[in-house]
C-alpha cells in the first residue's frame, strides 16, 4: 500500500521519491498544501473506495498516516 501511495504523490505532485517515506511529513518534508492534500484525497477515494472526511483530513500529518488511513477504511 505504501508504494502505492508513494506513486501518486510522485505522479501527481511530482515530488521526489527519495524523499517519499512512511515518516515524512506531508506539509513540513514534502510541501503538500491543503488543496493538493484534497486532490491527493479524492483520487484515492476513487482508487481504494475509501470515503476521506473532512474532519479526519488535518489528521493526516505523514504518508504513513494516509496508508494506515487507507487500510482501516477501505471497503
């Protein structure tokens, strides 16, 4: 799953995949802004069939919190 994760973040955000661990933080390590944390979001509700609520998506602090996010709500 988290390989996965790291594909998105590289396709869609561009970033670079050395930087990209369970660890690194969203905003502070990768500069993922909030829009860009939505969009990440929306495409792996379409992906996993996950429902991401908003209230739940300030949570999200790390690529590893997406995946553990993933695999607790996923359908």
């Amino acid at each position: 799953m988290f390989e996965e994760i790291k594909q998105i973040l590289v396709e869609q955000l561009t970033l670079d995949p050395e930087k990209i661990t369970p660890e690194a933080k969203l905003e502070a390590d990768l500069g993922v802004n909030s829009l860009e944390l939505a969009e990440l979001a929306f495409n792996c509700e379409e992906k996993y069939g996950v429902v991401f609520k908003d209230e739940d998506l300030h949570t999200l602090i790390t690529v590893g919190d997406i995946v553990e996010y993933i695999e607790k709500n996923k359908k």
